[in-house]
C-alpha cells in the first residue's frame, strides 16, 4: 500500500515529457531503452529508502463496529496475511482502515453512516493507526519524527474528529487536510481498488462478465481516468491562457504607446512637482496652526472634564447609598410580604374554629336552656306537692281534732265522693304534666323560630347592602358610558379636573398619574379578572414624583373622598422610559407575564406597578390546573414569584388561594356586556331578597302561631291548676265532715308520707338538676370564653393585616 516505487513511477513520466521535447522524430530506439534501463536501475537503488514511508505499523479499535476492543495489530514491513474465525474481525480492520484514513462510509460497502460503526450501547468509537515515516521521502520528518499516528474518534451522531499525532505521541494537528497532505505524499489512496479492495468489490470484478466493467476498473485502478480528467483541464487551462496571451500582447502595444505620451506630458510639466511640495509645507503649517487654534478650545473643556470628575465620585457615592436603600426597601417589602402571606394564611386557619366555636356555644346554650326549663319544671312539681302536704296535714289534724258523729250511709257517699273526685284529680295531673310538656316543646320552637329569624334578619342585610352596592355600580358603568374615569367613581372626574387646576397653578412640581387603571389595558379580554385580581387597589391608586406633591395631593382627596376610602398614593420618581426588567423578569414560551399582557399608556404607571407589585415577575395562566402544574407540580420557571388564573385564583409554589372576584370591576371592555351581567345579579339578587323576606313573614307567623299556642296552654294550665285546688278542697271538705275515722285518717297519712317521699325525690332531681345547670353553665362560660378569645384573635390579625396591605 506504500509508496514503494515512487521514485519509479515518477523517472518515466519525466522521460515521457522529455521525449515529447524532442525535436528529431526519428531518434534512435536503442537510446530510448538505454534511458529506460538506466531508470530502472535508479529506481532499484532507492527502493530500500523509498519503501520507507507509508506502511501501515499497527492499527487499533475501540468500540468499532461489534468489538469493544481490538488491537493493537503489529504488522511487518513487507506482506501480511490476517486470519481468522468469521466474526473475529477481519473484515473490521479493514473497514477501520478505510475509515481511519478519511475514507467515506459508503466506500467501504459496510455502512450508509460512519454512526453506524459505532457499537451498540456505546456513544463513540475511535480507530488509532500508524503509518511510518521514514527515509528521505519523510513527510515533515522534523516534526512528526520516524511515525504518524492517525487517531480517529466517531460519535453517534456521525461526525468524526482527527488527531495527528508525532512518534512521541504530542499532538501535531487535529485538521483534515493535513491528513490529506499526508496521504497525498505517500500516494496512499484508500478509493483505490488496487490499493483496498473490499470484500464487495472484489466479488463484483471477479463475478461481472462485462468488459467494459473491467476496462472501467483498470482505468480506475491505474489513475487514467483522474490523469484524462486532470489532462482536459489542463487542455482547457491552456487554451485559455492563450487567449489571455494574445489579448495581452495587444494591450502591451497599446500601453507603451501610452507611456511615450505619458513621459513626454511629465517632462513639460516638471515644475509641477515644486509646487507640490511648496503646497505641502503650506498644508502642514495650516494643520499646526489648527491644532493651535484647537489646543487653546480644548484647555477649558479639559478643565471642566476634570471638575465634572471630581463631581462624578460624589456621584458615584450617592448612588451607592441608593443602591443600598433600595435593596433594604427589598428586602423589606420581602418580609412584608411574607409577614402578610403568614398572616392570612393564619387568619384562614381561624376561621374554621372560629365556625366550630360558634356552633358549639349554640349547642351548649341550648343544652342550658333545656336544663332550665327541666329546673322550672321539678321547682312547679315541688311547690304543687308542698301545697299538697300542707292540706293533708290540715285535713288530718281537723279529723283528729272533729267530735261529730256521721253516720254510715253518709259515710259511705262521702268515701265515694272523695274517690271519685281523686280519680279526677288524678285526671287532672295527668294533663297538667302532659300540658307542661307541651308548653316546653312550644317555648323550644319558638326559640328556634327566633334564631333563624334573627340569621335571616343578618342575611336580609347583608342582601340589601350588596344590592345597594350593585345598582351603585350599574349606575357607576351606565355613566362611564360616556365617560370611561366614572367607573373609577362618580367622583374621579371631577377630582382630576382638580387636579389639573392645581398643576396649571403651581401646587405640584409634576403632575400626579391616575387612576393607575386608566393607563393600563389587557390584550386578551379573558386575562382581566385576573390582571384586577392581582393589582387589586392598585388600579384606583395614584403616583406622584415626590413626598411635597403626595402631601398635596392627600389634602386635595380629603376634598372629594371620605375619610377611610382614599386611594393609595404611591411616591416613585418620574421616569420616560419602562424599566429594562429583561434580566430579572419571567420569560415563559406559552404563558405571558403581567407586564407582557398589558398595553401600558404611560410608562410611569408602568414603573410604578413593576417597583410595588413586580409585575414582570407574575405569570398569567388561563387554566388552574395548567397553573398548578407549572407552580406547583414542577419547579417554578425562573424567576417566577406567584401566578393568576383566568378565575382570579393565586397560585404560589406551594400555596393556592381562591379569589374573592367574580367579575372585573374597572378594566373590562366590554361595559355593555357588564352592565347585562349586573343587571341580571340585581335580579338575582332581588329574586333571594324576596325568598328571604317571604321566608321571615313565614317565620314571624310561626313564632306568633307557636306564641299563641303557647298562651293557650298555659291558660288552660292555670284552668287546671284552679281544677286541682278546688276538687282538692272539696276532697277536703268532705274529709272534714268524717270525724274519728281513722281508717280515713291513716289513709291521708300514708298519703302525706307517699306526698313527702314525692318531695324528697323531687328535691334531690333539683339538685342534681342545678348541679348539672350550673356544670353546663360553666362550660358554657367557657366556650363562650373561648369563641370570644377566637374573634379577638381574628380582628388583631385583621388589624395587623390591614396595615400591611
């Protein structure tokens, strides 16, 4: 494969050319094979340093084709054969080969791609061959040495990469042609069939029939066919050269017909050549006279550079202490906003047990009223059966104490007689406790009835404020019909006239900017509950340059606004240009920031929205779902604090909050869309004012209904009561008339035991009934205690939280 006879193969060329030099014809034969002989001989005395460059020493893979590794092969300096078993590389260390030495991969008939000599489940292979470099047709032997280390490295991707390498191993190129030039110099040529002859190959020259396949192979092999092609080119170089030629010679007469005019003119016109130097003095005394001139201009711009100097430390010092307040004013308004994001988050947590409280006080003052009416009812029962006592006690002693004498039939009606008028009076107590049990159901009903009509009462309330507050804002959006600052309030307009009156007479250095929400415009009409959701007061906010001109302008609102509803007023120095926040705002490729999504009118409105609310960092995202993904799901993009959704809902990496907006109220386009939808809450609205009102009517009968049931049976419960006492002294009446009977006597005692023992019993129920009172009282107290403290933590967070905001 070396150049082993180059010295021959060039010698005949070079006698061919001589011969075609020639002049005589008919030159002897004899002298032609004479030269060729002597050639040959030459070419014979430098075959052994000659044959010294380009054999192939060693050739090395890794990771090529299906070896991971294979090598290194030493090979000799004149014939090798490789052997061996199919698969164990043969066919690779010729494929290698070709490869190594920038051959294509199609040439080697193994591969479409060069990444396709890349072994399965590796990201590179690398093929190291050696070529040696010695003798005097050494390429560049003073650097390279006695080898040349050619290092291949594939990647998967199918680019490949050269390093040429000395004997030494130091790294002498890593270019292509470099590689070519060496090839070239020792007439290596890796397409070449005589010089590789792939498998493929050589089984398409043995099998084809054709001779003009063969003709084609040894005109390619032999380098005839790149010899014609290189001959018509140079045929072609040639002829236009010619043309060149004669065309040239043509120009030559014409040219040195124009030198003879041309030198005759400069000999008449020598003096020229003084007067341009005396001209060239002259433009050099001007040029200094100018920078004279120039030196006495420049002396007091220098002077003034230099005190503008010393002026720019002071500069540079001020600005220094401003970038150091601006950082503690962030990090401030950070702690500020994480204090407030702990606080609401507090004040949402409350809430629940503040409800849960609630409800329990309700409970546990039910459960006390219901022992109190049980208390009331054992204390009736006491008395009742004391007044019972007392009259047994008289009846016994007025029979004890009678002498007269009854006799037996009458003693017998009257013993039926107070039978059945205890059987009465027992009639009559069976009701009286059936009719307290009722009084107590309807006393339960009514106070039931009572705290859903006093709920009912708030929620009318709460109903008409927020109907109130509805037509106020349809008729705040009806007059912005006409004038777009009214949906701001009735007022804005007005109060800005005001101020532009103020201006003209001198009250502020600049102007104030507002409403903020005036100059600021949504570009997608679905993103503006969401824009309103994040600024919030901001879009009724107005900014002014400087403190003097806050101060004005808070006097001037006190005017026109009322004590508790004026705008904020935000103080950040006028600027004409937006803020360039490209390197700390969030780019995201689907979803646009705050900032993006908005068409700003004035670009101090813009500023003063990016330094309060750092609207170039907030993402606006239509779906929560796609918001929670993007937050909360994955790690935020960068520099991304916090996300809205198309609901107004806020979404923070690890927090999300529920708006409290249902529809914008300034920013929205479309009013006439806004008006219909407010139109139709209004109806809503006065549709559950009516169900409520009708509700309460309902209930206010109930309770007069339950109220006057609840008269009635207490009336009928005094009838019963006046029953009892009068059948009990008629009992008594008739017992008085029976005197020494002592049978009757013995009955009305065990009666006052029955009457006392009833008592005891009684009494012991009241007190365990006042013990278990006065327990349900305490917890009571306690729970009323404990939902008191509830609603006192609740409004300090609210008070802390108000500020903050």
């Amino acid at each position: 494969m070396g150049k082993r006879k180059e010295e021959s193969i060039s010698k005949p060329g070079s006698h061919k050319r001589q011969r075609q030099e020639y002049t005589d014809e008919h030159s002897d034969e004899s002298n032609e094979e004479e030269n060729s002989q002597s050639s040959a001989d030459s070419n014979f005395s430098l075959l052994s340093t000659a044959g010294e460059v380009g054999i192939i020493e060693s050739i090395q893979l890794k990771n090529f084709m299906c070896h991971s590794m294979l090598g290194p092969f030493q090979f000799g300096s004149n014939l090798n054969f490789v052997v061996g078993n199919n698969g164990s590389g043969k066919s690779s260390v010729l494929t290698a080969l070709i490869v190594g030495l920038g051959g294509k991969a199609t040439a080697t008939n193994r591969g479409s791609s060069l990444k396709m000599f890349v072994r399965d489940g590796e990201t590179s292979a690398d093929i190291s061959i050696t070529l040696r470099n010695q003798g005097r047709d050494a390429f560049k032997p003073e650097v390279y040495g006695g080898s040349i280390i050619v290092n291949q490295h594939i990647n998967l991707d199918g680019s490949r990469s050269y390093r040429l390498k000395s004997k030494s191993g130091t790294l002498i190129s890593s270019k292509k042609e470099e590689l070519v030039g060496i090839l070239d110099h020792f007439n290596i040529q890796v397409d070449n069939p005589v010089s590789v002859l792939t498998q493929e190959m050589s089984k398409h020259f043995l099998q084809s029939k054709n001779e003009g396949d063969k003709y084609k192979f040894f005109m390619k092999a032999t380098q005839l066919e790149q010899m014609k092609e290189d001959y018509s080119s140079i045929m072609k170089t040639k002829e236009n050269t010619c043309i060149q030629i004669e065309q040239g010679v043509e120009r030559l007469q014409e040219l040195k017909l124009l030198y003879c005019e041309k030198k005759e003119r400069y000999k008449s016109i020598g003096f020229v050549n003084d007067m341009r130097n005396h001209l060239e003095d002259l433009k050099h005394k001007m040029a200094w006279a100018v920078v004279g001139e120039m030196e006495k201009e420049i002396q007091p711009i220098k002077e003034g550079i230099r005190a503008e100097e010393g002026n720019t430390e002071k500069f540079v010092h001020k600005l220094e202490e401003c970038r150091v307040k601006v950082n503690e004013a962030e990090e401030k308004y950070k702690t500020i906003q994480e204090k407030l994001i702990t606080i609401s988050e507090e004040a949402q947590a409350l809430h629940p047990q503040c409800i849960s409280l609630k409800a329990d006080v309700q409970a546990r003052r039910k459960a006390v009223n219901e022992a109190e009416v049980l208390y009331n009812r054992f204390k009736t029962e006491l008395k009742r059966l004391g007044k019972d006592d007392e009259q047994l006690r008289k009846r016994i002693e007025e029979l004890k104490s009678s002498a007269n004498q009854v006799s037996e039939p009458e003693k017998l009606e009257r013993q039926r007689k107070i039978a059945h008028l205890r059987e009465q009076l027992k009639a009559f107590h069976d009701e009286e406790i059936m009719i307290g049990q009722q009084v107590d159901q309807f006393q339960q009903a009514i106070y039931k009835c009572e705290e859903e009509h006093a709920r009912l009462r708030r929620e009318d309330c709460d109903a008409k404020q927020a109907l109130d507050a509805k037509q106020k804002q349809l008729r705040e959006l009806k007059d912005s019909k006409t004038n777009t600052l009214k949906r701001f309030g009735p007022h804005i307009p007005a109060f800005l006239e005001a101020v532009e009156t103020a201006y003209r007479q001198g009250h502020f250095k600049h102007k104030p900017v507002g409403p903020l929400g005036a100059f600021i415009h949504p570009k997608d009409a679905e993103l503006t509950l969401a824009v309103e959701s994040c600024l919030k007061s901001l879009v009724q906010a107005f900014c002014c340059d400087n403190h003097s001109d806050e101060r004005s302008l808070q006097l001037l609102m006190s005017k026109y606004y009322p004590h508790g509803f004026r705008p904020q007023i935000i103080v950040n120095k006028f600027q004409n240009k937006v803020y360039d926040v490209r390197h700390r705002g969030v780019h995201h490729p689907e979803f646009p920031s705050v900032l993006t999504a908005l068409e700003i009118d004035h670009a101090v409105v813009a500023n003063c929205l990016i330094d309060v609310r750092g609207i170039e960092t907030i993402l606006l995202i239509k779906s929560s779902r796609k918001a929670r993904e993007v937050m909360q799901f994955n790690r935020p993009p960068k520099n991304c604090r916090e996300a809205f959704t198309a609901e107004g809902d806020q979404v923070f990496e690890r927090r999300y909050y529920s708006s409290d907006y249902l529809r914008p109220k300034f920013l929205s386009k479309d009013v006439e869309a806004e008006i219909s939808h407010l139109e139709k809450e209004i109806e809503n609205k006065k549709a559950q004012l009516t169900a409520s009102q009708q509700r309460l009517h309902s209930i206010e009968n109930e309770i007069r209904q339950n109220e006057a049931h609840l008269r009635g049976h207490r009336q009928h419960q005094k009838e019963l009561q006046i029953k009892v006492r009068t059948t009990n002294a008629e009992i008594a009446d008739l017992e008085n008339m029976e005197e020494h009977q002592s049978v009757d006597i013995r009955t009305l005692e065990d009666e006052a035991e029955e009457n006392k023992g009833k008592m005891e019993s009684v009494k012991k129920d009241m007190q365990q009934q006042s013990r278990k009172m006065e327990e349900l009282k305490n917890i009571l107290q306690v729970a009323e205690k404990k939902f008191e403290e509830m609603k006192e933590k609740i409004h300090q967070v609210e008070e802390i939280a108000g500020p903050i905001k």
